[in-house]
C-alpha cells in the first residue's frame, strides 16, 4: 500500500500510525505513475495486490466499507480471488 500525501509532515504522521509505504510530496511524479498504471480516479483508493504484485481486488476501498464488520470474510475473499 502506498500513501501519498500532500505535505511531508503529514508522511511522518501517517507514517508512525499506518503500515504501509509513504512517498515524499517531492516525489508526485511516482504518484503520476501510479495514478496511471493502476487508473486511480479518486481518493482514497485501496487496491489488493498479491505476493506477485498482480492486482487481486481493484475495488478494495468499496469491498472494506462493505464487510468492515467482518474482518474474516474480507480476508477468506481475498485468499480466494489470490487462487483464482
């Protein structure tokens, strides 16, 4: 997961709170990249890889909102779309 926050300060916060890769604002260009390679169209965005880096669920924000009560199901789900 990566974060891509607009100011550094907020990179160090998000940082000590969140497991997941931070770039620095000076950095925007791999933010473009990314934007594009994986058609990010809005914010916040949460898309599942696998161990491969291929894309397991595209809509992750959307499916997490869905089943938040139910951290198993989200995972089980996962584990499946990874096999297939």
């Amino acid at each position: 997961m990566a974060c891509l926050p607009s100011l550094d300060s907020q990179v160090r916060d998000n940082y000590e709170e969140m497991p997941w890769i931070a770039f620095r604002y000076a950095r925007r260009d791999l933010k473009l990249d990314l934007c594009e390679k994986f058609d990010v169209k809005t914010v916040p965005t949460l898309i599942f890889f696998n161990e491969k880096g291929e894309v397991v669920k595209r809509e992750g924000r959307h499916f997490v909102t869905d089943h938040s009560q139910d951290i198993d199901a989200i995972l089980a789900h996962l584990r499946q779309e990874k096999k297939e």
